[in-house]
C-alpha cells in the first residue's frame, strides 16, 4: 500500500545569533523577563540582504543531500511560510529557481504556525493517490525584517527567530503498517473567528480603498498584532485535543509514542501539554530555547536537531502538533 514517508529532512539559520540581552538597546526588556515568560535565551536572526526563499533554500540543499536524492527527482515544492519574499507570487515559486527545478508545481500554504502540518498534509494527499512520488516540504520564516523592535511590539519581537527546515517525503510501498516508517495521518483545524488575535492587518485588501494606507503604515498596521493570553489560553486546549485526536484515529495511547516534537511557540505552553498527558520530559524536544519562534519552520527544525542529538532514530513513533495565527492547529502522528 503506498504510503508516504520522511526520508530527511535539512535545516539553516542564519549566523547572526541575538541573545536576550542584545535585545535590551532596541526595547525595554529583559533577559529575566523572557526566559521566564517563554524560556527562549536566543534566536537567529537574518541579515538585511537575505530572503525567506534564500533560508529555505539552504535547508533545501541539505535536505536534498541527506535523503540522497537528485533535485530532479522532485515532483513537486511546497513552501509554508508567513513572511514571504513578496505578496506574489509565492515564496515556493521564489525557491524553485534558486533551486533550479522549472515545471513542477510550487505551491505555498500560508497557515501560520500550522503550516507545516497543512504541508506535510498536502504532499501525503498527493503521495498516498500516487499523483506525486517525491515532495520537498519547507517551513520557513524570515520574522526579524517584520518585527517592531520597540517599546511598542516588544511583547511580540521578543518571541520570533528567522530559520528554515526542509524535509523529502516520498513514495513508499508500506508492507507492514505496524513497523514500517511513513505518515499514519494528519489532522487540521482552523478557527477564524480568532483570526484577529494573531495576525499583521496590513498592507491587505481589508483596509478601505487601497491595499497600502500611509496613515495606517505610520501607526504600524504593517507589524504583527497579538493578544498572547489569548493565544496562550488556546493553544493549551487545542494542542492536546489534536495529540488526542491523532492517537485515537491510529488506535494508539501517549505511551506508545517514542518523541513529541510540538510547535514551538512557548515553552510554557509546552510543558503544560506534556504535564496534562503525564509525558515524560526526555520524550519531549524542544528547541526553542535556541532558535525561539520560527513559525513554520519550527517542526523540521525540531526534527533534524532531534536526529542530530541522537534523540530520534529511525523506526521511532512520532507526534506532533502545532496551534497558531488564523487560529490554526494540527497534529500528525509518523514513524520516522
Ligand atoms: C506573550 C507572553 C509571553 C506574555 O506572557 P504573559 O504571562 O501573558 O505576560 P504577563 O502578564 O506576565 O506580563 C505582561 C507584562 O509584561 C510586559 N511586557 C510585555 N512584553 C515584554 C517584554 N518583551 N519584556 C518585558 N516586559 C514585557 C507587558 O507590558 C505587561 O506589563 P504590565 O503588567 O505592566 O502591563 C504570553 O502571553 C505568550 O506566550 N502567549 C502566547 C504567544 C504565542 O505563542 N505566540 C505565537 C503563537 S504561535
């Protein structure tokens, strides 16, 4: 039965490591308050000629590398991202000529934190109906270009790091469904109705007469919006729903799983999931003490450096889920 799995996966961030403290002379913060708040002591953030495609397409690189396989076997690109290189086209599109594969499809999926879930997703639709054999599926985030770093977004720059992750899924004849390595599924949800909580209003369509308003941009509109607590409060409850969604449609319990790689959006908010179910620390990977907030890329990040750590080994029976902007939120249960 055709099945869809991960052959590898690639990463890259930028060299230009910003600790808490650097971000003391652009905003009234602090070490202290940070760690406590998100447990982030560092991000990556890019410099002033680099685009999200370009991240992406050093992670592509190595993903490439590391599944062994030619670009040319490519059948199609998907790229999530929520800081594209421009409105249009697509950042995927962006990446395919860096890449240098005219013809396939590139498509990008703009569902936040989320994204990489809804991609995974995508490409297993196209895989398991034998459409597609082999998918470059990229998360990646160029945040510190859209940040205010001031007084004003300090609550909002704090969280978020540029990076980018990159994973092959690809065909696999699965014989046996019990041992096998390949997606058992994925689950995706949305809520618009909180799209407000979490989001950048402008420049848009949705701001009166014309796409760019100058005395909104004077205001900020351009920057992103959030109502954390909010955030918080939801993604504490729908995180578990969709680890527990994911369980119950594969006839599995917490226990059966060797790793929960989550989104990483607060390592509070992680620890409370992994305190509701009773997980285990060493099961769970987090890296946003390193890399803070990549949004999309968070996942493939978390699953290269979990294999670089030694912490994910093939066969291993892995969970993951993700909330975010739009409200949006997943989860995905794979063996590695
Ligand atoms: C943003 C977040 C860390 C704030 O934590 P919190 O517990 O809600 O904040 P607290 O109530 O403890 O602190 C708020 C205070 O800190 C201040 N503050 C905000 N950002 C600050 C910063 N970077 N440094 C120092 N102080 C800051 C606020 O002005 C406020 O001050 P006040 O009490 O004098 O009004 C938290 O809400 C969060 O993580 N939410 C989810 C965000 C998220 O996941 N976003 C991405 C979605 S995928």
């Amino acid at each position: 039965m055709i099945r869809t799995e991960i052959l590898a996966t690639g990463i890259y961030v930028p060299p230009n490591l910003v600790k808490n403290d650097d971000l003391k002379e652009m905003m009234d913060t602090s070490d202290e308050w940070i760690r406590q708040r998100t447990g982030i002591e560092q991000r990556y953030w890019a410099d002033e000629n680099t685009s999200t495609s370009d991240l992406a397409l050093e992670a592509a690189k190595k993903a490439l590398e590391n599944a062994k396989i030619d670009k040319s076997e490519l059948d199609m690109i998907i790229v999530a991202t929520l800081s594209p290189d421009h409105e249009f086209p697509g950042t995927a599109c962006f990446l395919q000529k860096k890449l240098g594969v005219p013809g396939i499809p590139a498509l990008d999926v703009r569902q936040q934190c989320t994204g990489f879930i809804y991609s995974m997703s995508i490409a297993d639709q196209f895989i398991k109906t034998g459409m597609y054999k082999k998918i470059l599926v990229v998360g990646a985030e160029l945040h510190s270009k859209g940040l205010e770093k001031n007084q004003n977004g300090r609550e909002v720059a704090v969280l978020f790091g540029d990076g980018a992750g990159a994973a092959v899924l690809a065909a696999k004849d699965v014989k046996d469904l019990k041992n096998d390595s390949y997606i058992y599924s994925t689950h995706l949800h949305a809520d618009g109705n909180f799209a407000e909580e979490l989001w950048v209003p402008g420049p848009g369509t949705g701001n009166g007469p014309q796409r760019v308003n100058d005395s909104k941009m004077n205001e900020g509109y351009h920057f992103p919006k959030m109502n954390g607590k909010t955030v918080f409060m939801n993604a504490v409850k729908r995180m578990p729903e969709a680890v527990m969604e994911a369980l119950n449609a594969n006839g599995l319990k917490i226990e059966d799983i060797d790793l929960f790689i989550f989104h990483q959006a607060n390592l509070r908010i992680n620890d409370m999931v992994a305190k509701q179910f009773n997980i285990p620390e060493e099961k769970v990977f987090n890296t946003i003490q390193k890399f803070a907030n990549t949004t999309a890329a968070t996942l493939p990040i978390g699953m290269d450096e979990a294999v670089r750590a030694g912490k994910l080994k093939k066969g291993m029976l892995v969970a993951s889920a993700a909330f975010g902007s739009g409200f949006t939120w997943g989860s995905t249960i794979y063996r590695y």
